[in-house]
C-alpha cells in the first residue's frame, strides 16, 4: 500500500525553506534534487516523513550549505 511521503528543508531556526516532495508514494527507491536559489549559506536540516498502515517515521539529517 502507498505510504504518504514528506521531504522539507528547515533553516538553523526551524523555518520552512523548501517542500521538495509531498506525496503518496508506493515503497521503492526514490531520488530527490535540492536546487536551492535565493538562501544563504549555513545550516540546513532536512526531514523526511513517512505514515503508512504501520505508523509514522522521520529522520532528520544535518546538511550544510555553502554557494
């Protein structure tokens, strides 16, 4: 059954920079490009969410960015 998939970027004070995916998506092997304009450089994070029959589950990675 098809999961419903979040992927957003989050600056170093937790505002909202980017929804990059938000969608129902089936289990698989999925590839996402971030192109981001008009940010600085710095700290970014990045989540990803999953909910599906069998619960909810994010991770969280540390990106930096630097032009």
């Amino acid at each position: 059954a098809p999961s419903q998939v979040t992927i957003q970027i989050f600056d170093i004070s937790g505002k909202r920079v980017a929804m990059l995916v938000n969608t129902s998506q089936k289990a698989n092997v999925y590839e996402v490009q971030w192109n981001p304009t008009n940010i600085s450089s710095g700290v970014y994070f990045g989540r990803v969410s999953v909910r599906n029959s069998n619960g909810y589950k994010t991770e969280v990675i540390k990106m930096t960015y630097m032009k």
